[in-house]
C-alpha cells in the first residue's frame, strides 16, 4: 500500500494541501517547448517520484526526492511544511533531529 494511501497520512495531506499529479517520464520536449523549462525547475534530474511544496505564491518551500518510505516519514514531512520548519532548516535535518 502506497504510504500516501494510509488513512491517517491521507487525512492530514487532504486537510493541508492542494495535491496535483503530473508525469513526466514519457514527456519529449525540445528545448523551445515553455513547458521544458518547468519540467526542468521541479524535477531536473527526472527523479521519480518527487514531492513538491509550494507556498501561496508559488515559490518551493520543500522537496522529496524519492518517495514516502513510511507513515511516520510522512506524518513527519507534514509537520515540516504545515509547521513552516523549512523557514529555519531542510527536510534532512529535521528529520534527524525528531529522532528519525
């Protein structure tokens, strides 16, 4: 089970955020195509999959590269982005000092 699919993680991603899906695996564009360029600034390496949080203006605030491996990883990166954590340090480093 995907761990985005638990109900307790689901509930709290549904309750903070607006969620969006988007594949780029098969996606071929040139260089002139405008969507190249967004490809290029939320996923440059194409690493799948990745997790993407914006504020009210649009600008990242956090990023997962990778995937959700657990619940409490998940439970964990909600309160670093609800909480605005990344005001003050990087997902890495929270997490570590919560003990994970």
């Amino acid at each position: 089970m995907s761990v985005l699919r638990i109900p307790e993680v689901s509930a709290r991603f549904i309750k903070n955020y607006v969620g969006a899906h988007a594949d780029f695996s098969d996606l071929q564009l040139d260089d002139d195509d405008p969507r190249h360029a967004m490809v290029k600034r939320y996923n440059p390496r194409k690493w799948r999959p990745v997790l993407v949080f914006l504020d009210s203006e649009g600008k990242e605030v956090a990023r997962l590269t990778g995937g959700l491996k657990s619940k409490e990883d998940a439970l964990l990166l909600d309160r670093f982005v609800a909480e605005r954590h990344y005001l003050k340090t990087d997902f890495k480093i929270f997490r570590v000092s919560q003990g994970n």
